[in-house]
C-alpha cells in the first residue's frame, strides 16, 4: 500500500506532568520578559530580545497545547509557512520604513 501524505504515526500522549513543565517554562519566560523591560541597561536590545522570548513561547505552545508537535509533519508546514511568510514581510516593511521614514514616531 502506497504511503500516504498524512499517515498517521502512534505517539505518546503528553503526561499532566509534562504540561505542568510547560506551564512552568512558559511562566519563567513571562517573568524574564517582564524583568527585562525594567532594566534600563537592556534598552538597546529590548525589542529584539522581547520578540526572540515572545516566539520560544509562541513555539512551545503550538507545539505542546495544540499537539503539533505529535501531529503528522504537514501540520506544522501549513502552519509555520504563512507564520514565517507574515514574520518576514513585518520584518521587511518595519525596516523599510524605519529606513525611509526616520524621521516619523508610532
């Protein structure tokens, strides 16, 4: 039998243990990102820094509370594709117009 684009694999199913982890690391994170912000040596790397925290979290929870991470790896291309496909062009667009437009405030 011919094997298809989105066969299904057996994985274990996460344990309350394991989403207990993920809690955790998520609330670390948060607290990281928090404590950063009030300190003022960290001004010329905050957005980058914030950005970089706020998508490990972003990750993690896509790939743990909505199971991706156990779904066939198709999921993810079609969810991470327009993702980076949106990041990029945001990314692009900010650094146009903070190179045309220097001069102008949010």
């Amino acid at each position: 039998m011919a094997d298809t684009l989105l066969e299904q694999e057996t994985h274990d199913h996460p344990t309350p243990s394991t989403y207990v982890k993920i809690g955790v690391i998520l609330t670390v994170i948060t607290a990281v990102e928090v404590s950063i912000y009030y300190i003022p040596a960290m001004r010329g790397v905050l957005v980058p820094l914030l950005l970089v925290l706020s998508a490990v979290k972003f990750l993690t929870v896509v790939g743990w509370y909505m199971h991706l991470k156990m779904d066939p790896v198709i999921y993810s291309r079609l969810f991470f594709a327009p993702l980076l496909l949106a990041t990029g062009m945001t990314v692009v667009l900010m650094l146009l117009f903070g190179h045309f437009f220097p001069h102008a405030k949010p």
